[in-house]
C-alpha cells in the first residue's frame, strides 16, 4: 500500500475519481493559505526580533491580542473589510495576497508532483521561501535559520533516492561558489555590494533541491525577473533591492519547467 513512499513512484492526482481528485484539491488549497497565513506572522516576528513561539498573534496597530474570528486565513481580512477589528487600523493587502500565493504553491505542488515526497519537499520549501521573502522585502536580510530549515527540507530527496547526496553536493556547490567569485570580482570593480550574501546562500541551499542544471536555470530566471521588479518598483541603479523573492519566484517556475526544460535543451545536442 506504502510502496509508493519506498520507491519515489508519484501518484497523480489524476489517477483518482474526480470527486476525489476536487476533495484533494480544496483540501491542499485550505492548508495553502493556513499556511501562508503561519508564514506572515512568522515573516513579521522574525523581522521584529520576537520568537515565533511566544505569545499569541496580536495587532501590529494596537497590539491588542486576535481571537480565531481574526485569524481565518483570506475570509477575516474580507469580512473585516481589511482593517483591525479593535483599532480600526488598515490591515496591509499583503496578508491575504501571502496567503493566496502560498495556496498556489501547495495546488501546483500537487498538481506537479501528485502524492510522494516531493511534494511534501516542496510545499515545505514553498513556505521557508515565502516566508523569507516576506522578512528580506522589510529587513532587507535572509535569516540563516530558514536558510537551515530549506537545507533540511532537502533531505526528504535522500528518503526516495540514497544516492542523491552526489547531485546535491554538486548542486550546492557547483552555482554558488562560481557565483560568490563572480561577485566578489564584481564588488571590487564597482567599490560596493553588487549582491548580499544571503542571496548567495538561498542559492547553493536550492542547489539541494535541484541539483547544478535546474539552479543554473534559476539563476538565470531570477535575474530577468529581479531586473523586471526593480524596473517596476523604480529602484535606480545603486539602489538596494531586496532579491530574495526573485529567487523565491524563479524556484517555483523551476519546480514546475526546469526538469522539462533541462532535458529539452540537452536533447538539442
């Protein structure tokens, strides 16, 4: 019956009665923005020094402390008409638009991958990057423990392959270590920072996940679409730029085209 966790073997979530195949689908997309919505107050407390395990959620306004009617993920935002129920206070979009991005995570995750590890690996993987998005967009800082936790998620690859250690190393390896001395040549030249060095890190980290091919194609994706949002939000040359969520963004397009792309282009040759 558990076979399909021993080999790796991905059952699709097409293989199933429709009936079942929507039951799995609403109910990944309610764990989606349950967790997204876990990943804005992690986001915001990581970013405010204070511990995820301490205390219940409050009110960035007024502090006053969010009974359950308050933390229904997407609907109390909409039904409190996006403000705090005590205060009065204007609730930041950005809650329910977290929470939606992280249901479209997990649904495309499933889609993708169907029932196996690696889904597991990814929709945990969604949330760490998410989550990190959100604290590098207001600190301009990648914290080192979800770095940590991304690492580990990566581990959930040697439960279905025992030798997939080899690609990972090279994977972790093989981008990031070109890339730092790229940067640091670059940083010389230019007298300042060209790229932070916990971008460098969630790098060689998704090299865990994807091996050197898959994250050389991120690579590339995140750079067309970290120049795409600085042209967007009118950052200038020299300005800093929080590039975590391009790389956050092209570590999902990977997940869902990198392996199709990758053996597309070698079978050109």
């Amino acid at each position: 019956m558990l076979s399909w966790y021993n080999t790796g073997m991905n059952i699709s979530l097409f293989d199933f009665p429709t009936a079942y195949a929507i039951y799995f689908l609403v109910l990944t997309g309610v764990l989606g923005l349950v967790m997204g919505s876990f990943c804005n107050a992690w986001a915001w407390r990581l970013a405010n020094n204070e511990k995820i395990t301490h205390g219940r959620s409050h009110c960035t306004s007024c502090g006053h402390t969010l009974s359950p009617l308050d933390l229904v993920p997407l609907f109390s935002w909409l039904f409190l008409k996006g403000r705090c129920r005590y205060c009065g206070e204007k609730i930041s979009a950005r809650y329910p638009i977290t929470e939606l991005i992280s249901m479209l995570i997990y649904l495309t995750a499933l889609l993708r991958f169907g029932f196996s590890l690696d889904t597991v690996r990814f929709m945990l993987l969604g949330s760490f990057l998410l989550t990190a998005s959100l604290v590098d967009i207001d600190i301009m800082e990648i914290p080192d423990r979800l770095l940590l936790f991304s690492s580990f998620a990566a581990l959930l690859r040697l439960a279905v392959n025992a030798d997939a250690w080899k690609p990972m190393l090279l994977g972790f390896f093989g981008v990031s270590v070109p890339l730092l001395i790229v940067v640091l040549i670059m940083e010389y030249i230019i007298k300042r920072t060209a790229m932070g060095g916990g971008d460098i890190k969630l790098i060689a980290v998704l090299g865990l996940h994807f091996g050197i091919l898959q994250t050389l194609y991120l690579l590339i994706i995140s750079c067309f679409v970290g120049l795409a949002a600085a042209f967007l939000s009118g950052r200038g040359a020299g300005k800093e730029f929080p590039f975590g969520p391009s790389i956050a963004i092209a570590a999902w397009i990977t997940m869902l085209t990198g392996q199709q792309v990758i053996t597309a282009y070698l079978s050109l040759f």
